[in-house]
C-alpha cells in the first residue's frame, strides 16, 4: 500500500515536471517565432524607407512603401542617417531624441536586445534602425516567470491542503485514542472502588484506604483528562491562581526531595476561562518535563503575573537546556531526546492550551547547561 501511494505520488510530480518543460519549451519557441518575424518586418520597413528614400517611384509603388512604412504601429524604433547624422524615431517620444544621454541609452538597449539593420544605397550606408521588442513581445518575456509563480502557488496550496488533512486525520487518530484510553481506565476503575467498599468492611487500616481513595481518584481524573482530550470541553471562569497551586502542591508531594519547588505567583484571584483537569495536566507535563530535564534534581520554578488582559505563567528548570532550532520542534508529536518517551507531553500541552483555550505556549528561554523557560499566554476575563 505504501509503496503504490509513494508510486504514485512519484508518477505525478513526473507527470507535472514533463507538463512544466513542455509549456517552457513552447513559449520559448512561440517567443523565438515572434522575435524572428519581428526581425522579418523591420528588415521589410528598412527596405521599404529605402526605396522611398531614392524617390524613383511610381503611384503604385511609393503607395505600396507607404503602406508598409505606415504599418509599423507597435514596434519601437530609431532610425540614424549617415548622410546627415541625424536620428528620427518611430513609436516614441519625441523628447528622447532631444535628450542625447537618453537617446544613446536606449540605443544601447536597443542593441542588445536586437541586432540593428543597417540599410546601404549604392555602396554606402544610408540609415541604420535600432529597435526593440514589440509590447507583446515584452509582455511574453514575463509570461514564464508568472507561470513559474502559478505553479509555485499552485505546488503551495497543494502542499498546504495535504499537511492541513494530515494534521486533521492524525487530530482524529489521537481524539480516538484518547477517548478510548478513557473508556479502557474506566473499567478497572470501576472495579477498584468495588474493591475499596469492600475492604472498608475489612476492617483495613484506614490510612491505607485513603492512599488507596487518592490513587482512584487520581486515576478518575486521568480518565477525564483523556476524555476531554478526546472532545471539545467546557470552559468556565476559574481562579488560575488556585488551580495552579493544586498543581503544584499535588508535584511537590509527589516528587523526590532532590527537587527544590519554588513559586511565585500573586496572591489575589485571577480568573481565566478554563478546564482545570486539562490546565493542571498542562502544567504537570512541563514539569515533569523539566524535572526530567535535570535527571531529577535541581531547580524547579514557577511564576506568573498578570500584564493588561492577559496572565502569563513561567516554568523554569535548571536542567540540561534546548537548542534554538528545536524551540519549535519540542511542541511536534513523537519529539523527544529522552531515551524513554512516546513526545506526546508538549504536544498535549500545546493542544491544550492554544487549542483548547485559545492561548499561547512557547519556549520563551533556554540555554544549554543552564536551563529552559517555558511560558503560557492566556486571556484573562474578569
């Protein structure tokens, strides 16, 4: 299967490249024609200014010469005469030839673009044309490079229409899973608070039950998380600072005692339309992240601060750091320098909060051997 789609995919850029180098190849033989019949036609009106010239003609005739002299409406020329080293023009403004810098400039351009004809009359030279291209010729000129534009634009849109259904199916492959993690964890979960009744009837050490409640509940809420995941969820105004200090109150309990929590956040409420499963699990996964960062010890910190309509939260570890060129790269799905991982964390983080909540998450700092800040934009409503 795979290798019929590559197949294809090969025989259509082929296909495309064959079409491309077939219309190059005509218009620069249809633009090769014009340029030769424009030739034809100058050398034509040269010969016919000539004839005209000697004055040795009859009605019929001179007729005849001033017809074709007369037709030549488009092409622009100057015409220079050796007997009085004087220049006229044709299809042109009147005022180049009064500008004799102007005039030699065009000239010049004139001469290579085309070879000047040089008509004689017994043996000596009476005038020689210089001309240049016609406008439809000019016009020609341009007509590969806006094909080479179309086709660019056309290869982008292309290209924009197969990253977007890729990114749309592989959406609808991780909702999928997601929605089916939650499913598969609620069926042990199920059986797990059976299990807790019943050894509440046990008598059990009632320590141990709450240890035991606390990891239900957890994984409950693990289980809503990938639901939500897995769907569109319900925003509603939160106090962003409490939810964060559940979080960080939660990692703190459960982390070695080799990682030193610092935070720093304001003490007043700030509310922010949120999902506080998805939010708290967004600022687990940076920590964890960072925590992995520096091998399990060090430094972790967070701070926010509000500025205008928007609360800005800072995560700051003291671990090993991120290259520049990865800033970006860190958020993509399956992206990891860990031995161990699938790379899902940032890329959930990052569907969470800009997705979810029309926020923004970036890497706002890191330094190799020295650390990383990472940082969540997210609106305030109140």
């Amino acid at each position: 299967m795979l290798q019929n789609s590559a197949f294809g995919r090969w025989f259509l850029i082929s296909v495309s490249l064959v079409i491309i180098s077939l219309v190059f190849w005509n218009t620069y033989s249809f633009f090769n024609s014009l340029k030769e019949n424009e030739r034809v036609k100058m050398e034509i009106w040269t010969e016919a200014q000539k004839e005209f010239a000697t004055q040795d003609l009859s009605s019929s005739q001179l007729l005849l010469v001033q017809t074709i002299m007369a037709s030549n409406t488009t092409t622009p020329m100057i015409s220079f005469s050796h007997n009085d080293n004087s220049y006229n023009s044709r299809n042109l403004d009147e005022e180049i030839l009064e500008n004799p810098e102007k005039r030699d400039r065009l000239v010049a351009s004139y001469t290579s673009q085309n070879t000047p004809i040089t008509s004689e009359y017994k043996g000596k030279k009476q005038n020689t044309i210089y001309y240049g291209n016609s406008p439809l010729i000019n016009k020609l000129k341009y007509y590969p490079l806006l094909l080479i534009l179309i086709i660019a634009l056309f290869i982008a849109a292309l290209y924009f229409f197969y990253r977007t259904s890729r990114s749309a199916e592989t959406n609808r492959l991780w909702a999928g899973m997601a929605k089916e993690t939650a499913h598969q964890i609620g069926t042990p979960l199920s059986s797990l608070l059976g299990w807790s009744e019943i050894l509440k009837s046990e008598n059990v050490n009632p320590e141990y039950l709450d240890e035991m409640n606390k990891d239900i509940k957890r994984l409950e809420m693990i289980a809503d998380r990938f639901g939500k995941v897995g769907s569109v969820p319900v925003l509603h105004e939160h106090d962003i600072v409490k939810e964060t200090i559940e979080a960080y109150e939660y990692l703190k309990l459960r982390t070695s005692k080799l990682v030193d929590f610092k935070i720093d956040i304001p003490s007043e409420a700030i509310i922010v339309a949120l999902n506080p499963q998805l939010f708290s699990w967004t600022i687990e996964n940076l920590v964890k992240n960072g925590i992995d960062a520096m091998k399990g010890k060090g430094i972790i910190h967070i701070g926010m601060y509000q500025k205008e309509n928007h609360v800005i939260i800072k995560i700051t570890d003291a671990g090993k750091g991120i290259s520049r060129k990865d800033f970006k790269n860190v958020f993509k799905p399956g992206f990891t320098t860990k031995k161990r991982g699938w790379g899902l964390g940032l890329s959930l983080a990052k569907r969470i909060i800009e997705e979810y909540h029309n926020g923004r998450i970036k890497v706002c700092n890191s330094v190799i051997g020295e650390g990383t800040t990472m940082e969540i934009v997210m609106k305030v409503t109140q």
